[in-house]
C-alpha cells in the first residue's frame, strides 16, 4: 500500500486525528502524574473505569463514548475517593491502595464484562475491544468527543499550571499560601481519569497507562524545564498516535493501541540514548572528558615533577 494514499481515506484521517488528539492530552496530563510520582495512578484508574464502562452500557444499552466517559468518571472519582481514604485511614501505603483498588474495580469490570457478554446484547456490545483498544471502530462523533475533551484537558492544564507546579514541588508552601490544595489534588485525578477514559476505546484498559506515562518519561531526558517537558509530552504523544495509526494502517491485522504504545516506546529508548544532558551518550561523552582530562593532569603533573 502506498503510505500517502492511507491519507486519503476519511476512515483513517478520522482514526488518524483521534490518536493523536489522545497522544497530546495523555502526554500533557501525563507529565503531572509523573512529577507527583504517581505514574501507577493512571494503570489504577485505567483498570478502575472498566466497570463504569460496563454500567454505562447496561444502564442506556447503547455504546456511546459520551455514556461511557461519564461512567468511567464515576469509577474513576469512587476509585481516588477510596485510595485516599484507605491511605489516610489506615496503615497501608499508597502502593498497596492502589493494588488494591486495581484488583478490585477490573475483577468487577471482569465479571460485568462476562455478564454482559452472555447477555442478549452481548454479541452487539463490542465491549471486549476495550480491554486492549479498538481504535478502528472509532467514528466522526467519537473523534469529536475525543478533541473537545483533549482541549478542554490541554486548556485547563495550561489555565492552572502555576498551580500544579507549586502543589507538584512544595505542597506544604501551596498550602501555606492559600490553595486549596485537597481540591487541586482532586481535581488532577479528575484530570487523569479523564484522560484515561478518552482513550480506553483507542489503547484500552490494559496499556492506557503505558501511553500516559511514557511520553512523559521520554520528554523528561530533553529539558530541564517543566513547561517545556509539558510541551514535549504532548508533541511525542501526537507522534505516538500519528506512527501507530500509519504502521497499523499499513499492515495487515496489526492493532492500532499496541503500536500506539510501541511507537511511544520508541521514543522514549531514543530519549534514554541520545538526550542531550541525560542521555547514555552524553553521559558516557563527559565520563571519557573526565578521564581524559584526569589523565591529562595527572601526567602534566609527573611530567612538572621529574622535571624539577
């Protein structure tokens, strides 16, 4: 297949423009869930919004992104409202919280899932695909959804980000000085649940995490700077959707999500290598500077001995 005719389908532009909508906002709020060390929230969340999913298409009977996002959000918000309060109730870690809300939302999400399946519905539901993503199955008002909620996702971000960033780095000071800073701790997982939710129908609950993560993680080897690590995320998740839907396209029976997640995985390898400051080069650049220089002073310096 010619790779500039796959342009030319309204199928794939559509496909096309969804994934990477979703690479920009997953990278964006991606990059505060990995400043706030809370890179496994995102798997946690991801896993909890099957069983709002699955509700969401048993109570309306119709598989409806707009129902499903509004489901999802719902186990998402009972989700973070559960890990809090386990973690501020008891002695267990925030680790163990959200093993443990993991479990215990995808064992439910499971076994809805199974109900659904043997259901009279089930053979018309399609709601497996959202263990693993479907991206082709998305249509003009799903790509519409998905880039109104990007926006708003990449705007609010955008709008609060000195916010974030205090909260993010000093939230004794944050508190402080005012904010509120259990809102705005509410309100990012608000954010994260919301752009798991998005994509779950293009990567699905599995590897949404992977794409959240990942693009932030590989912007953080380039920049020492958080707005410009925000910037990046987002450009790499873009490039992760953009890759993954052409690859896909392209081959026969290959998987849209999957690919989405190695084209990010990509990135992030050739982050970990050719960074400019952080990369393994670099470092092995300015460890064999170091040794030269060292071995260049030592035997200037022996030199300047026998010579007295």
């Amino acid at each position: 297949m010619n790779w500039l005719s796959i342009f030319s389908d309204p199928n794939t532009q559509w496909i096309l423009m969804g994934s990477m909508l979703l690479g920009v906002s997953s990278g964006v709020i991606g990059s505060f869930a990995y400043l706030r060390k809370q890179a496994l929230m995102g798997d946690a969340l991801s896993h909890a919004a099957l069983p709002g999913v699955c509700i969401a298409f048993m109570v309306t009977g119709t598989k409806s992104i707009f129902f499903f996002l509004i489901g999802a959000i719902i186990a998402g918000i009972l989700a973070t409202v559960s890990i809090g309060y386990i973690t501020r109730h008891t002695r267990i870690k925030q680790d163990s919280a959200l093993g443990i809300i993991l479990t215990v939302f995808f064992g439910v999400g499971i076994v809805l899932l199974t109900q659904i399946q043997h259901s009279n519905s089930g053979n018309q539901s399609g709601l497996d695909k959202f263990l693993f993503g479907h991206a082709a199955s998305m249509i003009q008002t799903d790509v519409y959804t998905i880039a109104g909620i990007s926006l708003i996702l990449v705007a609010v971000s955008f709008l609060i980000f000195k916010e974030i960033k205090l909260l993010s780095f000093d939230p004794g000071f944050a508190k402080g000085v005012g904010l509120p800073v259990v809102f705005l701790d509410q309100f990012i997982m608000l954010l994260i649940v919301t752009a798991v939710v998005i994509g779950i129908q293009a990567v699905g609950v599995v590897l949404m995490a992977a794409l959240l993560i990942t693009p932030a993680v590989a912007a953080r080897y380039w920049t020492e700077k958080l707005h410009i690590m925000v910037i990046l995320a987002g450009v790499f998740g873009a490039l992760s959707g953009f890759v993954g839907t052409v690859v896909s396209t392209m081959a026969n029976n290959l998987p849209t999500g999957p690919l989405i997640v190695l084209s990010a995985t990509i990135l992030f390898l050739i982050s970990v290598v050719f960074a400019p400051h952080r990369g393994l080069l670099a470092k092995n650049r300015i460890r064999i500077s170091a040794k030269v220089e060292y071995e260049h002073s030592f035997t200037s310096k022996e030199v300047k001995e026998k010579s007295l």
